[in-house]
C-alpha cells in the first residue's frame, strides 16, 4: 500500500490532488512541524464495487445479476472424509 507524508499546509493548499491520491488507494499521513498527527485512508468497497471495477478494467465478465448460492456436486454420505478417501487412494 502506498502511504505519502504532507504537511498541513500542503494539504490545505493540495487538497483536491491528495482526495483524487486517496480515491486511487494511496494512504496519505497528516503532518505538523514533521510529527504525523492522523492519516487520510481510501474507504474499503464492497464485494459488488470491487467486481465492477474488475469487469471496467477487462479482468472479469459479469452480467451485473446476483449468483446463486454454491450448491456442492457431491454429498459425503458415508462415515469417513473425503479427505481421507483421497489419501487412501493416492497409496
């Protein structure tokens, strides 16, 4: 995560380019005569927002409908694990 340290002055002057920093995901710490006194984080997104950005920059494909919930392929009806079926068939 990138993190960048101004002075209040600067930021007072600057507040607009440090907002637009912090919306790309950078952290910005507060200064005041060079002793950090808070910081400006980016608000954490949501599930939803996160795969809109994604689909925006061509790294995934969404109609924009919500999934249904996963149904598994296969139900362990015996006593034993499938963890253990797989190692006893690996030997």
């Amino acid at each position: 995560m990138l993190e960048t340290r101004v002075g209040t002055r600067e930021l007072k002057s600057k507040l607009s380019e440090y907002l637009r920093r912090v919306k790309g995901g950078e952290t910005i710490i507060v200064t005041e005569h060079g002793k950090s006194i808070g910081q400006i984080i980016p608000l954490k997104v949501g599930a939803e927002e996160r795969t809109k950005t994604m689909v925006a920059a061509g790294q995934a494909e969404w109609n924009g409908q919500k999934l249904e919930p996963f149904r598994p392929l296969a139900i362990n009806a015996g006593n034993r694990q499938i963890s253990e079926l797989i190692t006893e068939d690996r030997e």
